[in-house]
C-alpha cells in the first residue's frame, strides 16, 4: 500500500526558522513509496488498536519531564538499522559469552532505553507478546521528533500530531553483535565517500543520506567526540581546517580537556530540542559538530540538498518522513521471521 507523508494543512501561512513559507491550496499528498518487506501502516490495527497511542503516551510524558529525551529515542532507532537492519538488536543485553551492540563503543552514549522498557511493559500487559520492540524503536522515533517539531505541535502540519506515518509489522531478531556495531554503523569521522558506501550499502540513497543527517538538529555531544577534530586532526596537532575558526576556538574554549565527559554540547547551539532545518544553515557556514556534516559540502547531491533544505524548512521535514521510512525498511524481519520480545533486552 502507499504510505502518506503527512504534509501541513493547505491555505496556512506560518514562519518557519524565520522563512516565512506559503503552503500551497492544494498541497498534494505525496506517494511513490508502498509497505516494504510486509510492512504496512496500522498493522497492529486489530492485534492491538491502541499500541501507538500507548507509545505516543509514554514518549510524550518522558519528553515532557525531560525534553532532551527526543535525540536519545530518535538515535536509538538510527543505531538500530544500521546494524543487521531494523529488528532490535540494538536493544538486547550482553552475556558471558557475547558482547552486544549496546556494549559497543560507538553506542557507549546511548540512552532512552527506560523509555523503551516502559513502553514495552504497557504493551505487554495491554496485548501480550503481540508488538515487537523493534516497532516500538519505530513508533518512538517518529513520537520523539513529532513532539520536537513547532510545526507539528502547534497542529500547522497535521491533526493527528505526526510529522509522517509509521510502517509496523516489524518483528525482532536474537543476535546483537558488538563487533558488527564497530563495523557498521556511520562514524562522526567519516568523509562523504565513506559516508555514501555505509549508506548505499543499506539500500539509502545521496538524498537519504543528506536528509538524516538532519536528525543532528536534536541532541548534545560530548567534548571526546570533538576532541580530535578541535586539537589533533593531525600529527602537527592543528584544528580541522573545515571547521569556522571562530566556532571552533569557541568549542575549545568549552572543551579544555579530551576527556571532559560532563560538558554538553548542543548539536545546533541555543536549538538543541527542537527539531527543524537549523542544522543546515550552520553545515553550510562550515559549523556542523562533526566532521560527517561537512563532508555534505564535498558531494554536488548533498551540497545541494543543504542549500535547498536551508531555504525551505517544509521541504525539509516533508522528506524527513519519507527518509525515515526508507530507512526504516533496512534487514526488516517480517511473518514468521524472528519473534516477538517478551522483555526488549533479553531474547525468549
């Protein structure tokens, strides 16, 4: 079936990251992408009615108490897909005899789990082993970044309170590999060549990969996740030459050890929790956190994407939604493939 990205209500004028936008009378519904690997919207429509009222119950009361809440729950359905695809793995403990993914060092700064732990309770207890944790990662992700949005908050984008329709019918998978994690999932390091190997090899697309860069507009780092980029980039000990100077003597001024764990960072300065094009201006001055946002500007597709997305916030969270979903359709086990987690940490 095609999925509906939901688009703002027609004949409305609002301010948008300071562009003033006109929504056009007839805005279309936009289409081209149908259910993928058995994954269709509203698949727990008779399994199990409420359960994405139940998840949007949960997110949004840990969103309220904590609005930082929104990046950890976005990039835990990130780290997920890019490691066996999307099927939890992100989510199972280590044993004595396997490291997960959890255990990773690149997952290290993960968090949210409680959230989801939460979710899956309520779940369980309303509809026993029936949704599976993977679609709960899915479902919390679109929560989280919908609640992060003005324009979906403030009810200009659609009346269900969603910035894009979720496919379900995701079950989860039994391996969680910690060496797979190293591997696979993108490194705040990488220039656009490697950038587009990891991505294409997951079946996204240039478009895709400039798109979701853009969930780098919610969240915080640490110094140690800059610290080379700031003071080591090379053996001479020089600051990344793609890096603004005055940004980046501002960061150093912030961060005056590599090891310093407990100063935050706020991925977009003063934006950090909501959730909308800023990211882009900032990649185009040459002030993106890490060295992956401005290798956007070494790739004519990106590049590009950035100075349209910049422009045109709509434009922006329109293909939000339909990247996510995309992304979203990565390794997916379906049918009888996989099962369904009593416990999202622990495999039946």
């Amino acid at each position: 079936m095609a999925v509906r990205v939901l688009l703002p209500p027609p004949r409305r004028w609002f301010l948008l990251s300071s562009l003033l936008l006109v929504v056009a009378a007839a805005v279309p519904v936009v289409h081209g992408y149908g259910g993928g690997g058995g994954l269709t919207v509203g698949f727990y429509k008779e399994s199990c009615p409420e359960a994405e009222k139940i998840v949007r119950k949960v997110v949004a009361a840990a969103v309220h108490d904590d609005p930082t809440t929104t990046a950890p729950l976005l990039r835990l359905h990130f780290h997920d897909c890019f490691v066996r695809g999307c099927e939890g793995s992100v989510l199972i403990n280590s044993t004595k005899k396997n490291t997960a993914e959890k255990d990773a060092k690149p997952n290290h700064t993960l968090d949210a789990y409680d959230v989801i732990d939460a979710i899956k309770e309520k779940l369980e207890h309303k509809c026993p082993a029936t949704v599976s944790c993977t679609d709960i990662l899915a479902i919390a992700a679109r929560d989280a970044v919908s609640l992060a949005t003005k324009a979906v908050r403030q009810g200009r984008w659609s009346k269900d309170g969603n910035l894009y329709e979720v496919e379900t019918g995701r079950r989860d998978g039994r391996v969680s590999s910690a060496k797979e994690a190293v591997t696979y999932l993108p490194d705040s390091f990488d220039g656009i060549r490697r950038l587009i190997t990891r991505f294409a090899s997951k079946g996204l697309s240039l478009k895709d990969l400039a798109v979701l860069s853009g969930a780098h507009a919610l969240g915080n780092t640490h110094c140690p996740s800059i610290a080379k980029r700031l003071r080591n980039f090379t053996a001479h000990h020089n600051t990344d030459p793609t890096l603004d100077a005055t940004y980046a003597a501002g960061l150093r001024r912030q961060c005056r050890s590599a090891k310093d764990n407990t100063t935050q960072l706020e991925m977009v300065p003063g934006s950090s929790t909501t959730f909308d094009a800023t990211y882009y201006g900032l990649v185009a001055e040459r002030k993106g956190m890490f060295h992956s946002d401005e290798a956007l500007l070494r790739n004519d597709v990106t590049r590009g994407l950035v100075y349209e997305y910049m422009r045109s916030e709509e434009s922006f969270l329109r293909d939000f939604g339909v990247s996510m979903v995309n992304m979203g359709r990565v390794g997916v086990l379906t049918g009888s493939q996989g099962e369904i987690r009593r416990t999202c940490a622990l495999v039946n």
